[in-house]
C-alpha cells in the first residue's frame, strides 16, 4: 500500500514538473497609451466582489449567532 501511494506520488510530481516546464509565449507587449501609474476611471472601477464579501461575512455572522443561541448553557 506505502509503495503504491509512493509510487503515485513521485508520477503525480514528475508529471507536475513536466507540466510546469512546457515553453509558453510570451505575454504581448502593453502599449503605452496611459503612463504606468494612471488609475481606471471610476466608472471603470467593478465593485461585485465587494457586495459578494459583504454578503459572505453577513452570512457568516448571521450562522454563527443562530449556533450561539441554540448552544445550551455551560454548568459552572
């Protein structure tokens, strides 16, 4: 069983290394139409993700206060 999961493990690697190692282009050059440093309009500026956050940790909050009260007291 140890010689197996040895075995699939060195392959697993091996074909990681293999995998990680091909020849890729090159990323194209940027053109230089905005000095490096320019930022994006603000209507170009997404902010989903900030909602979906928000909602996640809202979400989370909302769990873990729904657990604490089902919790039954501690004995002292």
């Amino acid at each position: 069983m140890l010689r197996a999961a040895l075995a699939s493990v060195t392959l697993l690697l091996v074909d990681a290394w293999a995998a990680l190692a091909q020849d890729t282009k090159p990323a194209p050059p940027i053109p230089e139409s905005k000095p490096p440093t320019a930022s994006p309009p603000v209507q170009d500026v997404s902010l989903s993700w900030l909602w979906f956050v928000l909602a996640a940790v809202l979400l989370v909050a909302a769990i873990y206060f729904v657990m604490q009260r089902r919790r039954p007291p501690t004995r002292r």
